[in-house]
C-alpha cells in the first residue's frame, strides 16, 4: 500500500497542481524552512468580502516555490485539499490532515518538509486578520 502513496507523492511532486502565482490575489504569504532551504509560497483568491471575516471561502490557490519532493507533492495535495474551505476550516486543519493527505509515514525531518504549505497557508490566513 506504501507503493501506491509514494507514487502519489511523486506524480504530485513532478506534476504538482495549482502551481504558479494568482494575479490580484486576496492573500499571499511565502515561508521558507531553514534547515533544508524548501521555500513554498501561496496565494488565494477568496469569496465574498473582507466583513464575511473567516467565513470567506477559498475560490482559487496557487503555492509556487522550491523543495524537495515532499515539500511539493505536500504544497499540492494541501491547495487541492482546501479549495472551498473557509478560512475558518483551514485554520482548524492540522498535522493529521497533512499525514493524511500524503499517506505513508514521515521522519521528523521529512514531516516539516510536509507542513510547510499548510504552515504558510494558516499564517497568511492569521496575517490577515491580524494585521
């Protein structure tokens, strides 16, 4: 069963979905981790207004950046997985989620390579409604 998800892996790290950059995105944010140098950045075009707060959906995300295949079949499967969700949803998503979505277990190190786009996506959610 490991076999099916490792190719899922790399199918989504050679030919990762909604990569690229949204033109008048709503949010943008880009993170990097240090110890391995992976840089994911995303932007999302979301529905209805800035007064909706973080019940406004995600209509459209894109994540472009560099890292090592973890790191990109993660940023895809997680921008494929919150498409539609609210603001509110995604911030209530966590590591679960992530391991989930990749399917096969992780050392430490290779986990943060995981979280990174979820990371990035969350932090730009708080970034805009923080300030």
């Amino acid at each position: 069963m490991d076999d099916i998800y490792r190719e899922n892996i790399l199918d989504n790290y050679r030919h990762p979905k909604n990569f690229g950059k949204l033109v008048n995105a709503d949010i943008e944010e880009e993170l990097g981790n240090p110890f391995c140098g992976d840089k994911i950045a995303v932007s999302l075009k979301l529905t209805g207004t800035h007064k909706q707060g973080v019940d406004r959906k995600v209509r459209d995300i894109r994540f472009n950046g560099q890292g090592c295949a973890v790191s990109i079949a993660s940023a895809s499967l997680v921008t494929e997985y919150i498409k539609g969700k609210s603001l509110r949803e995604i911030m209530a998503l966590n590591r679960e989620t992530v391991l989930s979505l990749m399917g096969i277990e992780l050392t430490p190190t290779r986990l943060k390579c995981a979280l990174l786009s979820l990371e990035t996506v969350q932090n730009a959610v708080k970034q805009t409604f923080t300030g």
